[in-house]
C-alpha cells in the first residue's frame, strides 16, 4: 500500500517518515527520561529524603496528576493545532520543570517539581503517537507505533543505568538537572525537525459520507457537546483499551515502584546488580513493545490480541514473583526480563489498537481521552503499592492484587468477535488512516471494528 506525502522543501517523503518516527521516539524516550529513573533511585533517595515506600510511590504519582486532566486538553490542542508546537512546547516545559527542579530543597519541592513535569508530559504521549498515526498507512501503524512506544523503556533503560550512578555520586539534584537538559534536548529536535504530511485532501475527500467531514490540517475540527465526545468510550474497542490499559499500567507501575527494592531486599542483590536487572526489564520492554505491535500488524485476530497474551503473560510472572522461586535471584532476573518484555511491551499494540478505533478527526480528542482514564489508575497504583509494601512487610500481597486484577481484565475483555487483518480494511480507511489517525474505521458513525 502506497502512502504519498509531500514535505515542501524537504527530502522524499517515504524516507522522512522515518525521520518523523525517529524524532518521536526520541522525543517521548527524552521527555520521560527522569521520572522512568525515579524508581531506580529508590536506595539514593530514601537515604537523602528519608522516605517510606508509600511517600516514593507519591513521587512517581505526581508526575501523572495533572495529565488527568492535561491530557483531554492536550488532545483538544492536537485536533486543532497540530502536533509540532503542542509536542514541542510541552517537552520544553518537562524541561523546564527538571532545570528548575535541580533547586529544590527537599521532597515536598521535588513533589512541585514532579507536577509541573506532568503537566508537559500530558502532550507528549497523544502528540507523539498522532504524529506518527499521521504518516504512516494502517498495515505498518502497529511496527511504527510500537517503534515510537518503545522511546518509553528506552529512556528508562538509559535512566536507570545512568540516574543511580549520577544520584550516588554527585546528589539527586545533579541526576534532576541531567534529566532536564535530556528532556530540553528532546523539545529541540521535534520543534525542528517534525513536518505534518501534506497532500492529503484527495485521500479526504475518499472518505464515505458517513465519516462525516474531515477536517483540514491546521483547521479547528468541527466542535461536539462534551457528553456527545465521552460516548466514545462506549464503544466496544474504547472499553477494551480503557480496562486493559488501567490493567497494565498498574502493573508497569509495579516494576517502576517495587523492582528495585524487591530486588534489593527480597533476593539479596546489591543495587548495581539489581540496576542491571532492571535496565534488562527495560530493554526487554524496548523488544516487547516493537514486537508485539508487529505482531498486531498481521494478527487476523485484530490488534487487540497481542494485548490480551500480554495479560495473560504478565499475570503468570507476577503469580510467579510470588512464590519461593522469586527469591532466587536469577529466576526473578528471568521474571523481571518477561515482565519486561510484556509488562511494558503491551503498549505497543494497544496504542495502535486505539488510533485504529478512533473516529476520523478525532484522534488526538480520543487518545487524550482515554489515556486520561488510565491515569487514575497511573496516580494511585505507585502509592497504594508502596502502602501495601509498608503495611505487610512484603511484596507478595502487591503481586497477588496486581495478578489478580489483570487475570480478571483478560476474563472482562476476551470476549469479542473476529476480525480482519489490519491493513485489510477498504480505501475508506486508508483516507482516514493519512486525514489524522491511522484509523482503520472508515467514519465516526460507522460501529467499531470487533476485536477478540
């Protein structure tokens, strides 16, 4: 399948929109660099700040607060606006928070810190994953979406090799200050180098009459009432994102949150050895995420399947973390490298399968939406974590309630019929796929495709 964009004064558009992927990956890899080694700073922060595990999972929690909210704003501005400067702009702000950041006095500033970071992040994540929907056609969105999710346990990996060491040896103000200046790097190279594709009204105007009209890039999208909007999530494709997504986000925070210090505490390796576990979990999360988007690209199933084995997978591992076989070291480096590659690679496919299901021209809209449904999931897991952690004394009681609650979203979520392949769909689909979204439906009142 041919996918034409024109790029005015710049290279071929099929190489560039690997540049594109390139710069959004690197952005989002940048843009989360410090709060995915916040975890791994577990040992240096307790030491410096005094700090329970409950108060180290609020750390974690309120870089996630304001994208409640920030994220159904940041999809409004994506709609309308565009993603280059919205992206842009909220990576300068990430950046901006940590290089203000490296002043603070203690944990309630760091606490400050952490909520103005959020509020920038909340267009990274829906920007990121629009600008790439932009460019590429459905039978590789899964491959390009899982290569862009993937910035994510990337800048983790690097952050939790880097973060500890720069924390240790020179405080954890230095290792915020590095976390801004790679955030800051980020915001620079998608201001310059991202491009929307244009050349694309033809394919729009393919569309049935039944999308309804599709707006023009830089247009403001024809506005609906707020009740009309949040009717998305009755679809059945929405609520299938919206459940496994609070499932799986939960238990990535888990990883963040508990990794390091059940390493450290439960299977007696020291924090180098325990580092390099998780930056293995990490990169396995790296893997995870590219290939199980692939997979989704040329599951008949549908794009959903790859989530729900990655449920199933996760909840097996954490049963398993459980048990006396967790404790021995090099099985739980086996198991942390598995949650990994599932526990983070999910996301991936999920976030095709949820640009697939949104409407034309609403992308940013749907993605903002349902991503802000799962932060409260992201907000109160790291805490309720910590807490459990403090009050039994252990990890089991977490890695049961994380089990137990994904088993039980596979049970909700399984249900489904089948569907075709993506790439099959018509050249409706197509046009939708190169107006915004990467979608798959061909109109915003056609039903949402079945997925099992």
């Amino acid at each position: 399948m041919s996918h034409h964009t024109d790029v005015p004064g710049g290279p071929s558009p099929l190489p560039y929109r690997w540049t594109i992927l390139g710069v959004a990956t690197f952005t989002q890899a940048a843009a989360c660099f410090f709060v995915q080694g916040i975890g791994a700073m577990a040992v240096p922060l307790q030491n410096a700040l005094d700090l329970s595990t409950a108060q180290l999972g609020l750390l974690l929690s309120a870089s996630q607060l304001v994208p409640l909210v920030g994220l159904l704003v940041a999809g409004e501005l994506l709609d309308r606006y565009g993603e280059r400067w919205v992206v842009g702009i909220g990576a300068g702000v990430v950046a901006a928070g940590l290089l203000a950041g490296s002043l603070a006095q203690g944990y309630a500033s760091l606490l400050v810190v952490l909520l103005v970071v959020g509020a920038g992040y909340s267009a990274i994540q829906p920007g990121g994953s629009k600008s790439v929907a932009a460019w590429f056609e459905p039978s590789r969105l899964g491959f390009a979406m899982g290569v862009r999710q993937a910035g994510l346990p990337l800048g983790g990996a690097v952050a939790v090799a880097v973060l500890p060491l720069v924390a240790a040896a020179s405080g954890w103000r230095v290792a915020v200050l590095a976390g801004g200046l790679v955030a800051l790097s980020g915001a620079v190279a998608f201001t310059v180098l991202y491009r929307r594709p244009t050349g694309t009204a033809a394919k729009r105007s393919a569309l049935p009459a039944a999308a309804g009209p599709v707006p023009v890039p830089g247009s403001a999208p024809r506005s609906a009432p707020l009740t009309d909007r949040l009717r998305l999530l009755r679809e059945p494709a929405m609520a299938k994102a919206l459940l496994s997504g609070t499932a799986m986000v939960s238990v990535h925070s888990g990883i963040g949150v508990l990794g390091a210090l059940y390493l450290h505490d439960v299977t007696g390796l020291g924090a180098g050895a325990a580092g390099t576990v998780l930056v293995a979990a990490q990169l396995a999360g790296v893997l995870g995420r590219i290939g199980l988007a692939a997979w989704s690209d040329r599951s008949g199933a549908g794009r959903y399947r790859p989530v729900l084995a990655s449920m199933v997978a996760a909840a097996a591992a954490l049963v398993a973390l459980a048990t006396p076989l967790g404790g021995h070291p090099l099985a739980a480096a086996v198991l942390f490298a598995w949650l990994g590659f599932f526990g983070i690679g999910w996301y991936g496919p999920w976030v095709a399968h949820l640009a697939e299901a949104a409407p034309p021209g609403r992308t940013g809209f749907a993605l903002g939406l349902v991503m802000a449904v799962n932060q409260v999931a992201v907000i109160l897991a790291p805490p309720a974590l910590g807490l459990l952690r403090d009050t039994t004394g252990g990890y089991t009681a977490a890695w049961i309630a994380l089990a137990v609650a994904t088993a039980g979203t596979v049970a909700v979520t399984a249900r489904g019929g089948k569907r075709r392949g993506p790439g099959a769909d018509d050249a409706g689909a197509d046009a939708g796929a190169d107006a915004d979204a990467g979608a798959s439906l061909v109109g915003a009142t056609a039903p949402a495709p079945s997925v099992a």
